[in-house]
C-alpha cells in the first residue's frame, strides 16, 4: 500500500491558538465588566501573547495556513472591540475619548470590508505600522484596566492615531489595486 504524503492539517495548532482567542475574545467583554482590574489586564495580556504565539507557532512549524491567515485579523478586532464597548460601558471611557473608541471601531470594520473586497490581491497584506498599532492597542487595553488614567488615554489616542493611518494607508493601496 502507497504511503500518504505528509500534508499541513486543517486546523493547525496555530490556527486553534486563533480559535481560542476569538472564543476568549467573545467573552471578554462581559468578563472585564465582571473581572477586577488586574484579572481584566492579565486576560488582555495572555490574548495579546496568543496574538504573537499563533503567528510564531504558524512560521516556525512552516504551517502558516488561508485559515488562520484570514481568523487572525478577526481575533484582533474582536478582542479590541469587545473591551473597548466594555470600557464604554462602564464609564471607564467616556466624553471626547468616545471619539477615539469611534475611529478604532470604525477603521476596523472599514479594513475588514476592504480586506474582503481585495482577497488574493496582496494589496492589503498587514504593514509593519499596522503591527504596532495592534501592539498600542493592547498596551491601551491593559492600562485601561486600571481606569482612566493619563498613561492609559494617552496609549489610547496613540492608537487611534495609528489606527486611523494605517486604515488610511490600506484604503490607498485598496484604491491603487482596483482603479
């Protein structure tokens, strides 16, 4: 009997290091309302770790997959989303920085249509910026955890900052690819 060819499973380890996070993702939201602070960053840090671990896990076992590859934005946006809307919701973010929770919220949506829109043309492969604007949101996450403090508004707007101009950067490049 022929032996099998070795090929890269369905569901990699990497790609269930996504799954869970966008599991863990769903629930956050609900579990930083509930959660103390240090509970709430610490949860927001191990989702920010699996970001990098599933990345790392898909490089190094050379598995990088179209599944994971397209499940990893939507881990990133969910866990963004679901703590900012918490934070919005039990006044931790409030008044003008509502605009900066607006932008991010926004940008994401905006990039995950345009991401659909130009699927297979490598127009909207992730920047390096859009890396640290993942990263800055995170660190604002976490911050947020312990209240409105300066450092933590000031790592918001950051991000948002970036958010905004790396979502400019890819509607550009989308525009370039379809015009």
């Amino acid at each position: 009997m022929p032996e099998k060819a070795a090929s890269t499973p369905r569901l990699t380890l990497a790609t269930r290091v996504t799954i869970f996070r966008i599991l863990l993702a769903i629930a956050l939201g609900p579990l930083l309302l509930a959660l103390p602070a240090l509970a709430g960053a610490a949860l927001i840090a191990v989702l920010g770790l699996t970001d990098y671990l599933d990345g790392y896990l898909a490089r190094a076992r050379n598995e990088v997959t179209k599944l994971g590859a397209a499940l990893d934005p939507i881990a990133d946006k969910l866990v963004t989303a679901s703590a900012l809307i918490a934070f919005a919701a039990n006044g931790t973010l409030s008044g003008i920085h509502l605009y900066a929770v607006f932008a991010i919220l926004l940008r994401e949506v905006l990039i995950s249509g345009l991401r659909e829109t130009a699927a297979g043309s490598g127009s909207m492969a992730v920047s390096q910026l859009a890396k640290w604007k993942t990263t800055f949101q995170f660190i604002a996450l976490i911050s947020l955890c312990f209240g409105p403090t300066p450092l933590a508004l000031g790592f918001l707007w950051m991000a948002a900052v970036l958010t905004v101009w790396t979502g400019a950067g890819y509607v550009i490049r989308w525009w370039a690819s379809v015009s």
